[in-house]
C-alpha cells in the first residue's frame, strides 16, 4: 500500500477557466452578467425587457443555458439580439468551460453587456463561477416569501436581487419586502430591486442599474487609454 | 444536485495527482459543509464514473469541513452547518461576537487530501 498527500484545490481548473474567461472578456470590454434564479421567476423575460428598453444603447448578447430544450435561446433570438444557446444535457447549472465555448461563438459580434442566462435552479449555479463579473439572482413572489430564506448561498455572493412579479403580491399571499430584507440580511453588499417585469413596474430601476454597469466599465476604458495615451 | 460533475472533477484530479500508482484504492477528499453536494451522492458519482479508469472500485472517502467566517473586526468563527438554511447560516455570517456582518472565509472548497494506492510493479528488463 502507498499513500499520496496532497493538497489539490480539485475545482481549481474551473476557477482557472473562469480568470480566463474574465481576461478575455475584459480584453474585449465586454462586460458580463450571470443571470440566476429558479425556473419561471422571469430570467428570459428580464433579457427581452432589456433588449427593449435599452438595447438602442448597449450593445447586448446573451448565452442561453438550459437542460434540453431551446426554447429560451429562441425567445431572446426574437429579439435580434446576438445568441448562443448552451445545452447542459443532465447538467442543472452552467460552468465556466460552457461559457468559455460560448463566447468564442460571439467572436464576431460587438458586445457592452454580455447576459448570461444560467439554467433554472437556486441551489447549483451558487457553487460556479462562470467568468462573469456581476451575478444577478431573479426571484418572484409566485415561489412564496421564504424562498430566499431557502436558498441563503445563492445570494452571498449575488451583486444585484430582482424580486419579480410584485404585482401578483397579494393574490400569492406573499410579502416582496420579507424576501428583499431576507436577501440584504444574507449579503449586506446585495442591491434589492422590487419590480414586475411583465407590467413595467420598477424596470426603469432595473435597466438603470445595468446601464450604470455598462457606463462604469466604459470609464475604466477611457481612464486606461488616457493613462495610455 | 451536481455531485456527478464534481465527481468527475475529483476523479480527474486524483489521476492527474495519482504519480506512480498504479492502482488507486481510496481517494480522501474534504468538503466544504457550504458546498451544495451531498457526500453520498459524490461516492454514488465516483464509483460510477471511475469504471474503466485507475480508479474503479476505489473508494471515495468524504471528510466534511466547517465554514470559517471572519467580521471587519478580525473575529473568527468557525460552524459545522448541516441544514444550508438562512437561519444556521445567519449563525455565522452575523458575527456571533459584535453582530457585524462577516465574510466566509472557508467551507466552499473541495480539497483532494490523500491517495491509497498500490505502486507500479518495476519495469521488467527487455528481453
């Protein structure tokens, strides 16, 4: 018999893929955004709303992730934005290796914001780092109030919480203000934005936020080719 | 609910890791209670995924280990957390000493410690 110790960091090649991925992106001055939440709390819809409301501005793109289906990639291909639809196969979340693959299929388009809608599922997507810079988390009413008290680990590391679809509140019988004090308690860092992204409600705070992520990344390119120049 | 492809990143490593062995007969890992696996579902995941490999049939010891969170003001604590709840979690994310909020320090890793294996049989002289 012959013992081996080690210390080996067996998630360091994904943590690698992801620096990786995050040079090549900044390389580029894209700017990228982990999109998470569960199935139906409205990640899709928060793309097209974006391609609406902002997409005459920010040069946006969007990857795709989900299970089996391509049903998600072809909603927000309808909205003429440029897509890659990444299929996990039994996968319930996306990795960085996915990702990495993805964007090299958007060489050729022009990206400020680059979405990356991961696969319906609260508990998975929190253990990976994909190579985005920001990670938004969608929660909605419709999965009851105490569905961040839940899944707490998502959110420790999430810049940005949407709870959506405040307008249907009261006929779930749910308190979108418990679920945005749950979320803040978690991670003091967090931003919480009440919204419904179908009626229209809190959008305009939402777009906001991305764009302000878009004008800052704009600001550190200036600032770096004028401390190049 | 992703211990397969866990499993397969483990099994990975510790060929990579495995030097001169020629067969691997158990492969130690810690795993940081925050991680979302369970430790029987990644064993589940090893046996079915090193078949065929200078693993199959090894087994896939899982060591769980606490979560270490440290507050602005340098306090340490350090929990086992069973159930990844708010509440439990709440018990170390709000510094147990001052209140304040605290960063996880430890508890997200998974950390292949130890190989069991019998070596490689010395090269037979050519003939």
């Amino acid at each position: 018999m012959h013992i081996i110790d080690h210390r080996v960091d067996v998630t360091a090649l994904g943590k690698e893929i992801a620096s990786r991925t995050r040079r090549l992106l900044d390389g580029r001055n894209v700017v990228a955004v982990n999109i998470m939440g569960a199935i139906g709390s409205g990640k899709t819809i928060l793309i097209e709303k974006m391609v609406e409301r902002i997409g005459e501005t920010v040069a946006l793109a969007a990857v795709a992730g989900d299970v089996v289906s391509d049903l998600d990639a072809g909603r927000i291909r309808r909205t003429g934005i440029p897509v890659v639809g990444v299929n996990t196969g039994r996968e319930c979340h996306l990795d960085a290796h996915m990702i990495e693959h993805a964007i090299a299929d958007l060489a050729a388009s022009r990206i400020d914001l680059l979405l990356v809608e991961n696969v319906g599922n609260l508990v998975c997507p929190a253990d990976f780092d994909l190579g985005t810079h920001k990670r938004v988390v969608v929660v909605s009413v419709s999965e009851g109030d105490d569905i961040v008290a839940k899944h707490p680990m998502i959110f420790l590391d999430a810049d940005l919480c949407i709870v959506n679809k405040v307008d249907i509140a009261h006929a779930v019988g749910a308190d979108p203000r418990k679920m945005a004090d749950d979320a803040r308690r978690i991670n003091p860092r967090i931003e919480v934005m009440l919204a419904s992204l179908r009626t229209g409600q809190g959008v305009s705070e939402v777009m906001s936020w991305f764009e302000r992520l878009v004008a800052s990344r704009r600001g550190q390119c200036t600032e770096q080719e004028m401390q190049g120049s | 609910m992703h211990e397969l492809a866990l499993a397969a990143t483990i099994i990975e490593s510790a060929l990579e890791h495995a030097g001169s062995l020629a067969r691997i007969d158990e492969v130690h890992v810690s795993v940081g209670c925050l991680v979302m696996a369970s430790p029987e579902q990644l064993a589940f995941g090893f046996e079915t995924l090193s078949v065929g490999t200078a693993a199959g049939g090894a087994r896939l010891i899982v060591e769980t280990t606490p979560v270490l969170a440290r507050c602005a003001s340098g306090h340490e604590t350090r929990a086992m957390i069973a159930q990844l709840g708010m509440e439990s979690l709440m018990g170390v994310l709000e510094c147990p000493q001052c209140g304040e909020p605290a960063d996880i320090v430890e508890g997200r890793e998974i950390v292949l410690t130890r190989i069991v294996g019998e070596e490689r049989p010395p090269a037979a002289g050519r003939t």
